[in-house]
C-alpha cells in the first residue's frame, strides 16, 4: 500500500513539472488596450475661417471627453439644473441675463468657458463656423477601439488635408447623464433667438454627421474651442 501511493505522488510530481511554464516560454497574450498620452492644446487649420482646438476642454488628449459645462458658465459643477443655473431664478422661464431685456445672442468673452479658461485667442465657436465644420469637411465615422477611446468622428480639411477628432462623449441634464457613445453635443456662442431658455449646439450621430440644433441653457455640454486666424 505504501509503494503504492509513493508511486502515486511520484507520477503527480511529474505531471506537474512538466505543466510548468518555462522561464523563456513566451508571455500569454492580453487584449489590446490604447493608451493615448496627454497633449497640449494646439490650434488645427482646417482651411476655415478659425482654427479648431485638437481636444475638447478641459481634456487630456482628443478622446477625452473633458469637462462639461451650462452654456454661458465658465466653470464645472455637479448638478446641472434650472435651479443651479446662474442666468435664471429657479427656472428657465426667469432668465436674468441673455434675455429679452438685455438683448445678447451671444456669449460675451467673460461668459465663454474657452477664453476664461484657456485665455489668449480661444473661444467657443458660433453656428456659423459650426456650419463651415459641417459642410467644408470630411465627416468620417470611427467606432470606439476599445474600452478607454469612445466612437466619434474624424473631422479632415477638404482642402489641406489636416483633421480633427470629435468623441461622442454625450450630455448632463437635470435627470441624469446621457448620449455616451451614441450622440454628439457641443455647445456654440450663440443663443436660440426664437426660444431663449435654449442655445445652439451642434448634434452629431453615427447616422447623421452634424446639424445645428437648440438645447436648454442649463444642460452640461462639453466644448470644442476655436481660435482666431
């Protein structure tokens, strides 16, 4: 019986060492994960009237979403909200400041999150050069890599070739956050004149490269900022 199970450990002892992995055996292989470095904010010609920004604000690179703000508001907060909202009291329906008795329809520089932010030429964009992007551009759709790059658009010059990359990095609204992956939205300069508790922002899906369209003021949108020939 002792012989036996000597034989027995002996034969397992075997089987295990020659399981083992070798030293120089080569690594199993892991699923791929892109890893995209931090840069800087550079303006990119497009051959439009503006130069575009080569990330949103506030982000580490282009397939970072970066921050999210209310249009008009320079600075990022946790609820986005009529009632946090600093051109209204309470509600959309009482704004206080680009208004009927004030008369902007667009964002003065105080009032633009690019130029407080980032200072020098930068800004946000109006709807018209929101329009140049759309028209005298190469829309191409490009899908998430993997888990860290979200889906968006590569945006290339007609006329020079260069290109710039918008994620879908979706929206807040006072019920929660959404769009990620499935809808672009950035805010523009300028405000909805027929519809003042909304301002412009360009729309984007995988199905419809870009549009204008209206928005309330109060929502957290991300923003791409231009810069000034």
């Amino acid at each position: 019986m002792l012989r036996k199970s000597l034989l027995i450990v002996l034969s397992a002892s075997l089987m295990f060492l020659s399981c083992r992995k070798h030293s120089d055996d080569p690594e199993p292989e892991t699923p791929s994960v892109s890893v995209v470095p931090e840069v800087d904010y550079e303006a990119v010609d497009l051959g439009l009237s503006v130069l575009w920004c080569n990330k949103n604000l506030g982000a580490k690179n282009a397939y970072s979403a970066g921050d999210y703000y209310a249009w008009g508001e320079v600075d990022t907060k946790d609820l986005y909200s009529p009632k946090t909202y600093s051109y209204c009291d309470s509600d959309l329906y009482s704004l206080t400041k680009y208004s009927e008795a004030d008369g902007f329809t667009r964002l003065l520089l105080f009032d633009d999150a690019a130029y407080v932010q980032l200072g020098e030429n930068w800004r946000m964009p109006t709807v018209e050069e929101c329009n140049e992007l759309i028209n005298n551009c190469l829309w191409t759709w490009q899908s998430a890599a993997d888990a860290t790059t979200p889906n968006g658009y590569t945006i290339t010059s007609k006329t020079n070739g260069n290109s710039i990359f918008l994620p879908i990095v979706g929206r807040y609204e006072e019920s929660g956050f959404y769009g990620w992956q499935e809808t672009g939205s950035y805010w523009t300069s300028d405000l909805d004149t027929e519809q003042i508790s909304m301002a412009k922002y360009i729309r984007f899906t995988e199905s419809k490269k870009g549009k204008i369209s209206s928005f309330a003021r109060s929502s957290g949108l991300p923003i791409r900022p231009v810069s000034d020939k």
